[in-house]
C-alpha cells in the first residue's frame, strides 16, 4: 500500500501528466496535475501567471501548492519542469513523498514541446532549442537527486508506467498494482 505521494519531476514534454494518469490508475489512487491546481488557486493560466508576475512569483505559489498537496492523502502528483529546481520544494518532495524523475533525451522532447510551445511560458518565444539545451544543462544534475529514474522515450506511456511500478516495487516491496501489467 502507498503511504506517501509518487511525485513525477523532469523537463517539459517527458510526459508527466499522461504517465502520471495512467499510473495512478494502475496503482488505484488519484492523480494531480500541480500546474492545474495552481491554476485554479490562481485563478489564471500558468502562461498569464508568467506574463503578468514573473517565474519568481510562480514558484512561490508552485511551492505553496506542492506542499498542501503532499500534506494531503497519497497520490500521484505531475509536477511542473522547474518544481524540483526550487530546494525547498525539492526537501517537502524527499520528507512527503517518493520522487520518480521521467527522464528523456532532447529529440524526444523538442518533439512533443515544440509543437505547443505557446503553452511553455520558458520555450514561447527565442530560440526554442536551444532552451530546451540549456534547461537539460541545468536541470539533469538536479532531477537525477530523485528517488528513482526512469526514461520516457518514443514508446506508448505504458512502458514507463510498467517501469515506474517495477523500480516502486523494487524499492517498496509491498508496493502491488490493482490493475495487471500489459506487456509492452
């Protein structure tokens, strides 16, 4: 039985809502999409939140947001790219929960990101590629601190989830599915 929050980090495009999704429905908890519910407490979309206050001010409600939701009953929680970049968050994440970073290299993501980039406040405008650079640059070191690693890649999302539930199991023995694993 889970006893704390599965909470999925990694840049933008490795798929942590729909892995999250699918996941929490193999596992029979709920799921959480941070970036929503910052939303709703915001009253706004996460691109107005960067247009109108700025990244600083989005991750201090992200971090308000994190930590309400990792007080509340064990989920999986999709977070958004920068959360786990922020110490604070990062420490609630290592006390409340269990980190799984979707990991994936940069074609995979310009992939799936580029083709909605007016949604990513980081990638909307410039030299998109060469954000996405300098983002895994940056962040890979601090995502790879997570609990566990597991790589998001062109297959179907149900291969990360059998892996995530695998590396679970491993670690947390008592950690069963509700649902039976597919093979991929």
């Amino acid at each position: 039985m889970i006893d704390r929050s599965i909470v999925l980090v990694g840049l933008m495009g490795v798929g942590k809502s729909s892995v999250g999704r699918r996941l929490a429905q193999r596992l029979g908890i709920d799921f959480v999409d941070a970036d929503t519910e910052i939303e709703k407490a915001a009253g706004l979309p996460v691109p107005e939140i960067f247009r109108l206050y700025g990244e600083a001010e989005f991750r201090r409600g992200e971090r308000r947001v994190l930590a309400r939701l990792l007080e509340e009953r064990p989920r999986v929680i999709a977070t958004g790219g920068g959360a786990f970049m922020d110490p604070e968050t990062r420490a609630a994440i290592a006390r409340d929960g269990i980190s799984v970073w979707l990991k994936a290299e940069l074609p995979v993501i310009a992939r799936r990101v580029l083709k909605r980039r007016h949604t990513r406040p980081l990638i909307a405008e410039g030299d998109a590629m060469a954000t996405l650079e300098r983002l895994i640059a940056e962040r890979h070191p601090v995502y790879a601190e997570a609990d566990l690693t597991v790589e998001s890649t062109e297959a179907p999302h149900e291969v990360a989830v059998n892996a995530i539930i695998s590396a679970l199991a491993a670690e947390w023995p008592g950690l069963t599915a509700t649902r039976p694993r597919r093979s991929a």
